[in-house]
C-alpha cells in the first residue's frame, strides 16, 4: 500500500501541524518571557510587539486545531474550543490593559507568568495531547487489520 493512501499516515500527517505550531509557540513566549525579564517600564514597543505576534500566532493556531476536531468530529470540541476561547480573551485584554495602563509591568508579569504560561503548558499537555491522539485513533482505527 502507497502511503498516500494508508490513513494511519494521512493522521499523522493531520496534526503534524500541531507540533510545528507548538515549537512556534515556545520560540514567541520565550521572547515574551526574556522581555518581561529585562523590562523596566511600561513603556516597551518591542514587548507589545511580542505579545501581538503571540497573539496571532495563537489566533491562527487555535483556529486550525478547531477546524481539526470539526473534521474528525471531535466529541469534546466544544470544552476544547471554550479554553482556547477564554484564555485568548484573557491575553487580548491583557494587552490593552497594558496599552490603557491600568496594569502595572509587574502585574502583567504576574499575569502572564503566573496564569497564562501555565495554563498553556497544561493546555498542550492534555486537550491538545488527547486531541492528537483522538485523530490518530481514529488514523489507525480505520486502516485494515
Ligand atoms: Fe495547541
Ligand atoms: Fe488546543
């Protein structure tokens, strides 16, 4: 059998993107990490501009894990698709509260360190980890025995 026609290989090849995504990922909040470490003032054009490309990243990459598990028609999408929903939100604000100045550096520090970094390890860990593992289930699940 050819591979392009083996489905175990075509689900694997459908979250491929994942960890492409994710090593993306790691590089921007490193950057974020490191310039939050570094900065003294609020006042930091490099630092917004770290946090907007996560932001983007994020947007984009959040939006084709979803299309993904509407493919496969992923059961837990909806609890899935609620974290990726809410934690965006989250950061968006963090950043305009950041731009309005109702946050201090150190608060964002907090914020960012404390709960988002956190909860995006953890995120990719497990719903992403059985996301992936879903799709590759059903990958092998469909091949001939
Ligand atoms: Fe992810
Ligand atoms: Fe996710």
């Amino acid at each position: 059998m050819s591979h392009e026609a083996d489905p175990g290989h075509d689900a694997d090849r459908a979250v491929e993107f994942m960890l492409h995504d994710h090593e993306e990922a790691v590089r921007l909040l490193e950057r974020i990490v490191e310039n939050l470490a570094a900065s003294t003032s609020e006042e930091n054009p490099e630092l917004r501009r770290d946090l907007r490309d996560f932001i983007e990243h994020t947007r984009a990459h959040f939006n084709r894990e979803e299309s993904l598990m509407k493919e496969v028609g992923y059961p837990p999408l909806p609890v899935h698709k609620q974290e990726h929903d809410q934690r965006l939100e989250e950061l968006v604000s963090f950043l305009d509260d950041l731009d309005a100045g109702v946050v201090s550096l150190n608060e964002l520090r907090e914020l960012f360190m404390g709960r988002f970094l956190p909860w995006y390890r953890r995120h990719c860990a497990t719903m992403d980890a059985a996301t992936e593992k879903f799709v590759k289930g059903q990958g092998r699940g469909s091949e001939p025995s």
